[in-house]
C-alpha cells in the first residue's frame, strides 16, 4: 500500500475527509471574533489548531465563522 499525502488526504483538500488547518497557535487566543494567528490573518471557514488555551478543555480544531 501507498502511503502518501496524496493518497491519504486526496490530490486536493477539497478532496480530504476534513480541510487540514491552515495555522496552529503557539499562545492563547481570545475565542470570538476574527483573529490573526502567528501573523496569519483568518478568514471565514479557515480551521484553526487551537492547542495552548489556559483552560485545556477549550483546545480543538475550531473554524472561523
């Protein structure tokens, strides 16, 4: 079997089970309103890896609305 990012996810993300994340946090963010993760503007439907929240049970993947 092939393993590949291409096998995996599809040739392209619109072909992936889920979109990948466009940014991670390195720091806590504010959980509203647009943001602008590690000088990466976010856009409507951007997924985010939230993973430093103070309150752990807030980390996730979130999209931007």
């Amino acid at each position: 079997m092939t393993s590949s990012i291409e096998s995996r996810l599809g040739a392209t993300p619109k072909e992936a089970v889920k979109y990948p994340v466009l940014v991670a946090t390195n720091a806590a963010i504010t959980l509203s309103g647009t943001q602008t993760v590690n000088s990466t503007a976010v856009i409507a439907g951007n997924r985010v890896l939230v993973k430093d929240q103070t309150d752990t049970s807030e980390n996730g993947i979130y999209m931007e609305d």
